[in-house]
C-alpha cells in the first residue's frame, strides 16, 4: 500500500514535495488519511517544530538495521526542522512488548534493563542529529512510576476488553486457548500514554505497532488532546531477504559489529531485496532509487556495484569512511580476486560475540558470510556431513560460541569459494 499524500496539490506553497516524499518514503499506512500533510501544514504556518515520538523497549543489549529503519525516519524529520522524542522505555520493558508473540514475555530485571537502556541510547547515536534543538531523550518512568492506582484506574478506563482483542495476536492467542495476562493488556494503554505526557504530533513505528500507536490516538483524545498522526514503516527483511530482520533467526546485521562483518552481510542479501534496503535504509530519493532498477532491468547497472556501494555507505555509517573502504578492499581481496579457494592459506575471518545468541552460533549463517552458501544449501551440507569444524564433522546448525577461537571451517570442494577458514573470536 502506498502512502496516502492527499492535500499535496493544496499545499505546495507551505510544503516542499520533495521533503514530504523523503518523510513518507518507506511509509505502509499513514492514519488517518492525509493527516500528516495538515500537521505539517500547521506546523509550518506556525512556525513550529512537530513533535515526533518514537519509542524502544531496551529488551535486547544490542541494536540492527532493522532497529535503525525507524531510527533512519526520525532522522529524517530531524532533518525537516522537526524535533525527535526518543523515548526509552525502561518502565515498559518491564512489560514487555506483547506485539507478535505468543506467549507471555519473561520480566526483564532493572539491572538488566538499565544496562540495555544505555547501549540503545549509544547506539541510536549512530543515526539520530543529537543537535538539542532536534532531539529530546526521555525515560518513560518519569511519568509512568508516579502514577497512583487511581490513575491506573482512569488509563483503563480509556479501553475495553472488546476492543483490546480486536489486536490481531492477542485474538490469536485467546482463540488458541493461550494465556493473555492483564498486564499485557495494560501495555498498549501505558505505551499510548507515554504520547500524552510527551504531547506526540507524529508517532513512527513498524506495522506490527500499527495497534499500539492507533491506541495512542485513542488515549490522548481520552485525555482532551489532539491525537497523534499514525505512520507505519516497512519492516526490513533480514540478510535472506526473506524473514524478518532478527537475531533469533541470524539473518541481522548489528550496528556494532566490525566494519568488515557488516560490509560482508550487507554483500550477502539477495539481490532482490537490495532496493527495499535502499528504500529503507539510505537517503536516496524514489527517482534515485527508481533510476537504479530500470538501470538493473537494461542492464546498464550491474547489481553487484549498487550492493557494494550500500554496503560501504552502511559501513561508513557505523565506522567512518576510511573503515567502510577498508572493508571492501578485504571484500574484494577475498571473494572479487578470489583468494579463498581451495590452494590458498588459511584466511582469518572475524567472529565477534554479536554471531553469539545465548551461547551458541548459527552455522548456515557463518556458511553463507564466508562461503558463498545459500542457508538452504548450507543446512543440506550439515545434514550430509559435509562440513568439518577443527577437523571434526559437524551435524547440527547450531553449534557452541566457547571454543571457536581459532577453529578452522572446510565446506568442502564444491562450494563458490571452498577451502578452509580460520575464525578469529
């Protein structure tokens, strides 16, 4: 679905086209319909900055470009004279997020919340203009811990249960039998609270928060404020181009990661789901983007250019530019002039704690970063045995983190760039 721009014709005297197209790029729904044109309308007859929220349970330690398409949006309304609210959610996540799941979140400690609270805060740095004139960073307990039970009491008040099951998981889950607990129930009311205490205009957010931020809407009319315009971005797909970006599932890539790991994942997603990563990731216009599909299409572009120049201006975001041409120099080094064959020495390669979920590494995706494998292929090859790890066969996709320091990887002859590895944790 394309974002709704109506009311452009009648405001091109206050609005700049391109910049309404800049802010609505990546966009699935923006509710309600042609709202965001007439805040901006107002805000700029005004002469005032709009206030844009957006909000991130610290949940995880850690964040990946998937966290940063949102992060990309506020920007870029930072860019348009507007004021970013980020709001950390360190009393929220001691709910949990309920979007998508299905089952009841664990709680999360307070220790472990405040550490993660202040790795998010460092990292969205990496993509937010910390101009104070442009940003506002807020901690939903300020306003959440005050509340007494008789506030409690008035936030429910705003709902009904009717309503809360209209939210297509929770449905879900309560047609299959599967617990729902209040305090789930109780998140979007506080999450659409957090837009009452910090006056939203604008809130951003994926499409699977399309319910909490329409509950926000709700919330603030409850509490006799103008309501929030809604818009909801393009979730971006993972290193497979086809799940969403997750750790979980090990297609991500993190913001923290070394210049050469992002630069080599980035490198690795399929050519198809390239333009999505450009539409979501980078500043380029839909002319910009536009031209370069029919350029791919004609063949007047080859898609392993374009790949390789997102991928050194994602890495070049997070490390510099020095680091993101250093990256593809060691691309090219080992996979353009392929040096990894099956006669060359040993090539080291980077193992960082951030391929390390809850302990263990997930091989395919290791299979598919150094060896050209799809995950399809490289599961295939596990379950035949045809990958060794310190000379030792290897049957599972998982596999233990401790001990990979210096292990050495052979995939076996026939694949793109077969011979061995050596990692490096």
């Amino acid at each position: 679905m394309k974002p709704a721009l109506s009311g452009i014709i009648g405001i091109v005297m206050t609005i700049d086209a391109n910049t309404l197209a800049t802010l609505t790029k990546g966009s699935v729904e923006i509710l309600p319909h042609g709202g965001l044109d007439r805040k901006l309308e107002e805000a700029a007859a005004s002469s005032r900055q709009l206030r844009v929220k957006l909000g991130v349970d610290p949940t995880a330690p850690d964040i990946h470009l998937g966290h940063t398409v949102v992060l990309t949006k506020l920007r870029q309304f930072q860019d348009a004279g507007h004021r970013a609210v980020l709001i950390i959610g360190d009393y929220t996540a001691r709910i949990g997020d309920p979007s998508g799941v299905s089952k009841t979140r664990p709680q999360l400690s307070p220790e472990t919340i405040e550490a993660n609270a202040k790795t998010y805060q460092e990292q969205a740095w990496k993509v937010l203009d910390q101009d104070p004139e442009k940003l506002e960073v807020r901690r939903n307990s300020e306003w959440l811990a005050p509340l007494k039970l008789e506030d409690i009491f008035r936030l429910m008040s705003a709902t009904t249960v009717a309503r809360m099951l209209e939210r297509d998981d929770f449905e879900k889950r309560y047609d299959a039998g599967q617990p729902i607990s209040m305090l789930e129930f109780l998140y979007p009311l506080l999450q659409g609270y957090d837009s009452v205490a910090i006056d939203a205009d604008v809130e951003l957010g994926g499409t699977d928060q399309k319910f909490n931020m329409l509950m926000g809407r709700a919330v603030q009319e409850y509490y006799g404020k103008a309501a929030q315009i809604v818009l909801t971005n393009e979730i971006l797909p993972g290193t497979d181009g086809v799940e969403r970006m997750s750790k979980s599932v090990g297609n991500y890539i993190g913001v923290t990661e070394p210049a050469d790991e992002i630069f080599g994942k980035v490198m690795s997603i399929p050519d198809s789901a390239m333009l999505t990563y450009l539409r979501l990731l980078t500043s380029r216009t839909p002319e910009e983007i536009e031209k370069i599909a029919r350029g791919i299409e004609d063949g007047t572009l080859h898609p392993r250019d374009q790949k390789a120049a997102l991928a050194r201006e994602l890495t070049a975001r997070f490390h510099g530019e020095e680091a993101g041409a250093a990256a593809e120099r060691h691309f090219d080094e080992l996979f353009r002039d392929k040096k990894l064959t099956a006669d060359a020495e040993l090539v080291e390669c980077g193992l960082t704690a951030a391929d390390s979920e809850d302990g263990s590494v997930f091989l395919p995706a290791l299979l598919e970063r150094w060896f050209g494998l799809t995950r399809s292929e490289a599961r295939r090859r596990i379950k035949q045995g045809g990958i060794s790890i310190a000379g030792q066969q290897v049957t599972t996709d998982t596999i233990p983190y401790d001990g990979l320091d210096g292990a050495t990887v052979k995939a076996g002859k026939s694949t793109k760039y077969h011979g061995m590895i050596r990692l490096t944790a």
